[in-house]
C-alpha cells in the first residue's frame, strides 16, 4: 500500500465490491479501438469479484503484475 498525501493506492479487497460495481456499471460501450469491449455487469457477482480477486493475486505472487485502486484518503477506514 501506498499513502500520498490525499490518495492511498493499495489492492482492492471483498469489502470493496460495492464501490467497485458502482465504478464500472456506467462504461460506456467502445468509442475508440482503445477502449476495452462493454462489460455485461450482470456476471459480476460477488463471488466473481473474489474469484477475479484471485487472479490478481496470483499474479501478485509471481511478481508478474500488480493491479492497484486509488482511494481518496479520507474514504478509507483501514489504510
């Protein structure tokens, strides 16, 4: 985890999955060929939301990529 002034950059957890499905719900579908394809939100249940937790920290164990959120300061409890 990092703390920068204002922000705190650290790995998302379960109890960031309300915040996180608010964040991705409104995409927009692709406008450019940069753009990632519309996500069909319905599959993104919790339990998805653990298992693509998974991932990430496979992916952290093999120090191959580490995939971090951004978080005002003032919004997290457990920095």
């Amino acid at each position: 985890m990092a703390i920068d002034g204002k922000k705190v950059n650290r790995l998302l957890k379960m109890t960031d999955y309300g915040s996180w499905f608010t964040g991705f719900s409104p995409r927009k579908p692709t406008q450019i060929h940069f753009d990632e394809r519309l996500l069909d939100m319905s599959i993104c249940t919790q339990e998805w939301f653990g298992n693509l937790l998974g991932k990430h920290q496979k992916l952290k164990d093999t120090d191959d990529t580490y995939i971090l959120k951004g978080f005002k300061k003032h919004n997290v409890r457990n920095n």
